[in-house]
C-alpha cells in the first residue's frame, strides 16, 4: 500500500483528493473509505491507499482508503 496525505475534501460532493509523495494528486470517492466514514476524514490527515484504475474517468484512483 502507497501513504499520502489528504490534499482536499469535497464534502457536499462525496469526494476528495490525496497528495501522493511522488506525482499527481489521487482523486478518491467516499465508497472508497475504509475503517471509518468518509465524514470523519479530514484534510492534512494521512492515509494509505491502493491505487486502481478508474474505468470512467480512465485515470488512477485510490481505493481501500484507511487512515494511517
């Protein structure tokens, strides 16, 4: 699993961005959210992820997102 760190939340939308150490940053979506509720995440928070391709938008994305 990669580690980054929590860039934005996009609360109302149901989605957020991880700042990778190296590279762009990694859009996730609330269904990604694991070991506790997308609600309770917050920006600057670290968390570790699996990187997936996303087949609608055709561009990685993290899933299985825990925090740290």
């Amino acid at each position: 699993m990669a580690s980054g760190t929590i860039k934005k939340i996009v609360g109302d939308r149901g989605f957020g961005f991880i700042q990778q150490a190296e590279g762009d940053d990694l859009f996730f979506h609330r269904s990604a959210v694991t070991g506790t509720t997308f609600e309770q995440l917050t920006e600057g928070q670290a968390v570790t992820y699996e990187k997936a391709m996303d087949p609608r938008r055709n561009k990685e994305s993290a899933q299985k997102v825990p925090p740290a």
